[in-house]
C-alpha cells in the first residue's frame, strides 16, 4: 500500500447554519478541516495509507480534532501534541450573486506557534512514497517556513515524491513574502498544483486572454502558464484548475495536467455547489491517488477533477466520496439519478 504524508493545520470550522449570514441566528455548526488535512481524508478513502502530521493542544478540542480524522482512518501517529490554540475560521457560505465570506481566527495556533524541533522528519517519512504541502502552511507564520523546507529536505532525502498546492492566502502574508518562501520550497517539489490565480499572485505567471469572473478560459494560455512554471523549477508535472465563476452557486470546473510533453485537458463540469470549501484540495487528494496508482495523464486529470466535482456537493471540508464514485462520474455518468 502507498503511504502519503501531508502536513498543514487543521482548524475549527464555524459556520452558520445552510446559507444563513453570520449571526442571522444564534447557531453555528463545528466541524474540522485545513487544506493538507483535507488531502489526508481524501486519501484514506481511496484506500491509501494517509499519514497526517501537525501540531495540535491537548485540550479536549485538540482530540476532538485529532479524532475527526481518525474516523475516516487517517494515521494520526505523527500528530504533536502542544501548544494552547486550535486555529479557527468562520465561513458564511454564498449563494447566487452573493459571494462566501471566510474569516480566519488563527493567530498563535499550536502549529503557527510550532519549533524546528517538534518535527523529527526522517522517521515520518519512513516508509513513505509521497510528500505533500501547500503554500498555506508556510504562510502561517513562526518557524513554519523554515520547518517546510526540512521537510522536503528529509523527503527528497528519502528519495519521496514531492506535491505542492500553491494557494496563495493575501490574508496571511504578501505577494513579496510568498514568493521569496515559495521560491526555495519549489526547488523540491515534483508536483505543482495551482489555479487561474495563484500562478500568477506567488511567481507572476498569468494566462493570456483569460477572464475567470466572465467564464472566458483560454487554453493556449494555460499551455503557457504550465510550461513556464515546469521550466522555471523542474517540475515533472504541473496540475492547473480552471474554475469559471457563474455566481457562488454555479461554476465550471475543469483541469489540465502537463507531464512535461501532452496537455491534458479534463472534461468540464457545471457545479451548482452545496460547498465549495475543499474542492481544491479534493482535486489534489484525486491527482496523488491517480498518480500512485500509475494512471496515465489523462486519465489522471479526469480522476482529479471529477473527484473534485463531487466534493462540490458535500457539506464540511472532507471529502466522502470513493474511488468507485469518482470513477463512475469520470467515465461520464453524471446524471445524479438515485442509486437503488
């Protein structure tokens, strides 16, 4: 069995009730979620051996975060216990022409507040095939950037392949800031994946002719983007998501992978999304699986995006799907009806 290694913050999700506002009533539902952590779930449903690793208090919200990823089956054995904060975000989900709203709450976290030292990355990466992080983790602040790149030291060490979700955050540092830290940390990394907006935000690559609020994608534009990514760092592949924006509820969702000679582009889906918090990371989640498993390019963009399509329709920021879900919407079964 594969074994894949993640690492990030997972935090407390508040968010209102359906599509209420902020405080329209006096309820907020609480569940668990964070870029890396949402890869790791991902990944144990598909049956791989998912390693998650942090830095969480032991306090009873630090467990029952902990225990939101047992259920599914993540390894939670590399999780380090400290630190007085769960990071928290509020999430006011959008509909329509109305936008969603997210506010973080995460200053002086376990993980923000994490040392060097916490993380002994030669036994986490024993026995492991794959590394992966995003451009979030190095963000948060602390020592987190220098902890980032003895990771993918220890990885590359190891001989472990190496993914990383660009996704740039303005609120949690500069344009400037992310691509001095990036910059270092994409030296290691074999699997780069990003959007419309992030190339562009962390290393100034944008695609030419492109509209992302007006639903006007230009493929010739990403062929670019990918290529000048790939040669800029060595990338062996570069995963883009090409989301057009029809309002909060509706999107069009695609993706093209380059192996480093064929574009492959995914077949394109029309969201009417429940909640679209993770749609990114379950793309990620969908690429590693496909890629472990040894699927072709093409096959392993169709896989990614349709896992992300799915992911669309499920409520928290995990992922429930199967492969066997996954798979019956790539092959072009889409049609929702009831399963009897």
């Amino acid at each position: 069995m594969k074994r894949v290694v993640t690492f990030g913050e997972l935090m407390l999700r508040l968010a209102p009730n359906g599509y209420y506002r902020f405080f329209q009533n006096d309820q907020m539902q609480a569940t668990f979620g964070g870029g890396e952590a949402n890869v790791a779930v991902s990944l144990a449903n598909y049956g791989l051996d998912s390693v998650y690793v942090t830095k969480l208090p032991k306090h009873a919200i630090g467990q029952a975060a902990v225990d939101s990823l047992r259920y599914f089956g993540v390894d939670t054995s590399k999780i380090v216990r400290g630190g007085d904060r769960v990071g928290i975000y509020f999430l006011e989900k959008g509909a329509s022409q109305r936008g969603s709203v997210c506010i973080y709450d995460r200053v002086h976290s376990s993980i923000a507040e994490a040392s060097t030292s916490d993380f002994d990355w030669d036994a986490i990466f024993d026995g492991a095939d794959w590394f992966h992080f995003t451009g979030i983790t190095p963000a948060l602040g602390g020592n987190m950037v220098e902890i980032c790149l003895a990771a993918c030291k220890a990885a590359k060490a190891k001989g472990v392949k190496i993914s990383c979700d660009l996704n740039y955050r303005g609120k949690l540092w500069t344009r400037e800031a992310a691509r001095e830290a990036m910059t270092k940390l994409c030296e290691y990394v074999d699997v780069c994946i990003s959007n419309e907006e992030d190339a562009k935000d962390v290393f100034g690559i944008e695609a030419e002719n492109t509209d992302i609020y007006g639903g006007k994608l230009n493929h010739e534009g990403y062929k670019s983007v990918a290529k000048q990514l790939a040669d800029k760092f060595g990338f062996e592949k570069v995963a883009i998501t090409l989301r057009s924006s029809i309002s909060a509820s509706d999107n069009d969702w695609a993706g093209m992978l380059y192996d480093g000679e064929n574009y492959c582009f995914s077949k394109s889906y029309h969201l009417h999304i429940v909640d679209r918090v993770g749609g990114g990371d379950s793309f990620g989640g969908g690429l590693i699986y496909s890629l472990l498993s040894g699927k072709d390019t093409q096959s392993s963009i169709e896989f990614a995006v349709a896992a992300s399509a799915l992911k669309h329709s499920v409520e928290g920021d995990y992922n429930r799907v199967s492969v066997a879900e996954v798979e019956k919407l790539a092959k072009g079964d889409g049609s929702g009806r009831v399963q009897r």
